[in-house]
C-alpha cells in the first residue's frame, strides 16, 4: 500500500512539475534560445528534479529534512539544512545516481548546534513564508526559480536566476523581511 501511495506521488508530482513549466513562461523566456536553453531542457531538468526529489524523500536517512532541489541543463543544486556530514554525503550520491545528473552543487548546511524547539520551528515556517511572499510579490524576481529555507532565523536562498541584479535584490528582499537574521546566498546566475 505505502509503494502504491509513493508512486502516486511520484507520477502527481511529474505531471505537476511538467504542467507548471508550460505555464509561467513571459516575453524574457524567449531569448533563452540564445543561453541555450530550450522546452526540451526544461522538461529534462523537471524530471531530474524529480527523480532526486523522490529518491530523497524515499531515503530513510534523508527525508525527514527540507531539502531543495533545483536543476539548471543537468546541473543540480542541493540546498537547505540536516544534521550531520554523513547525511550531506549521503544526499549526493543519491543525486549523482540519478540518470542525467551532470554535476552536483552542494550548498546543503548543517543545522545549528542549539536545540530547535516547536517554537523557533513555527517561526522559521512563518520567516519562510513570509520571505517567500515578498519574492512572489516582486515583479522583477521570478521567485518560482528561488527556494528558501530557514534555520533559526537564518535564510538560505538558493535556485537560478537570469543576472547578479536579481541576485542582489532577492537578498535584499529576504534581509528586509521581519525575522531574518542572516541570509546565506546560494543563488547562482543560469549559464
């Protein structure tokens, strides 16, 4: 029953993921052509994402964590929090097992020492959301490229964005948002 259940997230996720890739495309999409990147590529990079997303989320070691995965022409961003190397190492070779994966960026971090209690868990959520919406809400950041986690107040931005400009202002946007105290930049300009 639960391999039933998995797999139905699985294919709901793809159909998802490949559904939304269609949909927020604008007037700047279409000079991609010229860095090289196509709808073929996009879809090829939804579904590396989501295979790794899986497989993640599958392992017993690694799914209880947050993190983001985000993929740019068969290069891998592994972002957000867990509690020790081992579980880092072991985040990238299951993204490195996946067929297509190029390379794999790691900027996943570990979490801080200090005990994190339901409290500080439901601030992070809300520091989350909140920088989340000033993202969404800026119409010169495509905040659907960006992911955010948080970690005791401390922010970390990660994804691709077309230039250094969105770079800057989205962590502008994320220092200014109540409740941050640090913002870690692992945002990387798409090649």
């Amino acid at each position: 029953m639960n391999i039933y259940y998995r797999l139905l997230v699985l294919a709901v996720s793809i159909t998802g993921i490949l559904s939304f890739t269609g949909c927020n495309k604008t007037q700047e999409d279409a000079s991609k052509s010229a860095t090289g990147t196509t709808v073929g590529t996009e879809i090829d990079d939804s579904i590396i994402t989501a295979k790794v997303k899986s497989k993640l989320l599958a392992d017993q070691d690694i799914k209880g964590f947050d993190l983001k995965v985000e993929t740019h022409k068969g290069d891998v961003l592994l972002s957000g929090f867990v509690d020790n190397q081992a579980q880092i190492d072991h985040a990238i070779m299951i993204t490195r097992s996946i067929e297509g994966v190029k390379n794999v960026d790691n900027k996943v971090g570990l979490k801080s020492d200090s005990a994190t209690t339901m409290g500080v868990k439901v601030d992070d959520s809300i520091v989350t959301s909140k920088v989340k919406s000033s993202l969404l809400a800026d119409p010169d950041i495509k905040s659907l490229d960006i992911a955010v986690v948080t970690n005791n107040g401390e922010v970390q931005l990660s994804g691709f964005v077309n230039n250094q400009t969105q770079i800057d202002h989205a962590i502008d946007i994320a220092r200014r948002t109540d409740g941050v105290h640090n913002v870690i930049n692992e945002l990387r300009v798409k090649k």
